[in-house]
C-alpha cells in the first residue's frame, strides 16, 4: 500500500451510459434518444476525481466486476491521480453502471444495472487505510453495512466523515443506506449534505425547517441544495443562504459530486468560512452543469476561481 491520500471515497466508481432524449417519459409514456455516449461516473470515483483536479490527494475504495468497464474505469482513475490501492475486483459480478436519460433542459434520470458496487465490504487493511486519511466520503448508494461501519470509525473518533445522502430513500432500498443508519449517522458526521428531494423524503420537510430538524438531531456542519435556488449551510452557530451561479443548464449530472467536493475541498481542509466555502461549492456545482457528463466542468481551483470572479448570480 502507498502512502494514504488526504481524502479517501468510498463507494461507487463505473461507466455512465449517457442518453440525450426527446423528454423524460412518464409511466406509459416513451422518448426517443437523439445522441448517446460514454463516460466515467459513480459518486466515489466523481468526488475523488473532482478533489485530485482540485491539487488534492484522493483513493477510493470500491468495487468492481471482472470485465473490461472494469479494466477502463481502473485505468481512468489511474489518469486522473486517483490511489486505487484499496480497489478490489469480483470474479464473478458484472462492474456497476449507469444509464443516465437526459432531456434538452438538463434534467435527467438515472438507472443503474449490475452488482459490484452494492456487493462492497469493508476489510480490516480498508479500515486502516481510511484512518490514516483527513477526511473520509460517502453517499447514501453505499451499502447499508459499509455505511454502519463508517457511522462506527466516526463515533470513536478513528475518522473525519462527510456524507451526502444524494438520493430519496426509497431509490437506495435493497442497494444503499438505510434511514436507520442515516439516524446514526448524524451526529458522528464532520459532514452531512443533501439535496431538496433526498432531504423530504428523510425528513419530510425541506430548507431551513429541514435544517432545523437536522441540528436537533446533532448535525453541526451541513449543506442542502435547492437548484437554481443556490443552497443553505449551516453550523451550530451560523445559517447561510448562497445563491446559485447563473448558467445555462446543460446536464445536471454529477453537479452534486462537484458541490460536495469544493465542501471538502475549501470547508474541511482548508477552514475557510462558511460564506467563502459555500460560495465555492456552489460555483463547482453549477459550473459542472454548463458541461455535459458527470465530470465535464470539474476543473481546477484556479478557474473555479476565474468563475466565481466573473460569472453573475441568480
């Protein structure tokens, strides 16, 4: 094993089969695909990518199939300066993708297909090799026990844990965290992040009366997002509203992975305050929608900068 990079995210790293469709169809309903491609997606791999173009360190711990999406997203987080120390392979599993619908507004639905990453454990060299980071990330797609194993190294104060629960409850059922272990979660967290449709269906209310709920139940430091509404960060003592950069949507893809990461990036490992932090992670986030695919604006601190120099706000 290499030395242990800043930032370590565990989860999730796979092939995005990309859709560009007349419309997102309803139940019944259909569409038609007007282009199509590939890229590199998954949460993990998204925020450790974003981190490593940001001048981080980053690993991942995931897991893959034994086929070639498996070879092709190994050698892309090679690439892009990712530690794959901590990666392991299934000999008898399909690697994990997605297929990602996405209509000419930018909003989009994603399905995902095979069984590598729901079937990611925890081993005790894994467990050594996240103590050793400064900060630890994962989302609510990881697998409930992983999660309950992270919930345990944050508790004993073995690691520093951002988590983003990225998804309602029911889409992670039978694959990803379950809401009693989200409950555990909460207060061990250095991190905790949602969007406006998770942050519902966990809590049953959205903004800052979600938010409220939130630090009752011991979240010191967090974020939601609310679109083209910016996004609210809060700690034990202060409560921020950050508007959202103006841009024309080209795929909201990935955008959440980038607002995280400049979270990590400028609040976590640098301190900043919760106004230059914010700023910057909206201004990631939003950036990363004017591109297509998960990683398209994922770019490095010196022109996020540029960005949230020159670019107007909602």
């Amino acid at each position: 094993m290499t030395g242990v990079p800043e930032v370590v995210a565990v989860g999730s790293a796979l092939v995005d089969e990309q859709y560009l469709v007349s419309n997102l169809p309803k139940p019944d309903g259909g569409a038609y695909v007007n282009d199509e491609s590939v890229a590199f997606g998954g949460v993990a791999a998204n925020v450790a990518v974003a981190l490593s173009r940001l001048g981080r360190s980053t690993g991942v711990v995931v897991r893959l199939g034994n086929d070639d999406n498996a070879d092709a997203v190994e050698a892309n987080l090679r690439e892009e300066g990712v530690a794959v120390d901590r990666v392991t392979r299934s000999q008898d599993e399909r690697s994990t993708y997605c297929k990602v619908f996405r209509d000419p507004d930018g909003r989009r639905m994603i399905v995902t297909g095979g069984g590598a990453a729901k079937h990611l454990t925890l081993e005790a060299d894994d467990e050594a090799y996240l103590r050793s980071a400064d900060v630890v990330f994962t989302n609510g797609f990881c697998p409930d026990r992983v999660t309950r194993q992270l919930c345990e190294l944050a508790a004993s104060g073995d690691v520093r844990l951002a988590f983003d629960l990225a998804s309602p409850l029911d889409g992670l059922e039978g694959r990803g965290t379950e809401r009693e272990t989200v409950d555990e979660l909460l207060e061990p967290l250095s991190l905790f992040v949602a969007n406006e449709t998770s942050i519902d269906s966990y809590l049953g209310v959205r903004g800052k009366a979600a938010v409220e709920r939130l630090r009752a139940r011991g979240v010191r430091r967090g974020a939601l997002t609310r679109g083209e509404r910016g996004a609210i960060l809060w700690t034990d003592e202060e409560l921020v509203e950050i508007p959202a950069l103006d841009v024309d949507v080209v795929d909201t893809t990935g955008a959440g992975d980038a607002f995280v990461s400049g979270l990590i990036h400028k609040w976590l490992l640098e301190d900043e305050s919760i106004d230059v932090a914010g700023r910057f992670a909206t201004v990631a986030g939003g950036y990363n929608c004017t591109k297509t695919s998960a990683r398209g604006g994922m770019v490095d601190e010196h022109q996020l900068e540029a960005v949230l120099n020159e670019a107007p706000v909602r």
